[in-house]
C-alpha cells in the first residue's frame, strides 16, 4: 500500500513540474506526445498524467505507444515531449 501511495505522490508531483515548466495550455498549439510502453507499471502512471494534463491543465495530450529505445530515440529528435518511465539496470 505504501508503495502505491508513493507512486502517486511522485506522478502528481511530477506533472505538476511539468505543467509548471510549460507557458500555458493556450500558448501550446500542438498535442504534448507522452511517450509510455505497456508495462503494468508505466500504464496508471501514464494515463493519470494525461488526465491531469488534459482535465485539470486544459492541454491537448496524445499518447505514443512505442518500444523504449524508441521512444529515448524519439525524445532526443522531439518526436516525443516526454516519457514517464525507464528501466536502469
């Protein structure tokens, strides 16, 4: 249970960093891509972010299913804005 609670504290908490560095819902024009593979672990995470995002924050969210070196790939080049998980050896 606790490490439940601390998941969502550190997903609120880093989507409130996230909307906290971005100008603002209206200044953003494009959809913000979300990176996210489906792990059982990233998925909750991930979805909890976008409705954040998009209910609380008023953005535009899609979200791209990819493999990880994709996505690391995709993020480098700006195809994607953001990804919430990693996996370190």
């Amino acid at each position: 249970m606790k490490k439940i609670i601390s998941t969502v504290i550190l997903v609120v908490a880093c989507s409130l960093f996230v909307g906290g560095t971005m100008a603002g819902a209206e200044n953003y024009s494009q959809p913000i891509k979300i990176g996210w593979t489906a792990w059982s672990s990233t998925e909750a995470n991930t979805k909890l972010v976008r409705a954040i995002l998009e209910d609380v924050m008023g953005y535009d969210v899609e979200l791209v299913m990819a493999d990880v070196g994709i996505q690391y790939q995709g993020v480098a080049n700006g195809d994607i804005d953001f990804m919430l998980m990693c996996w370190c050896p």
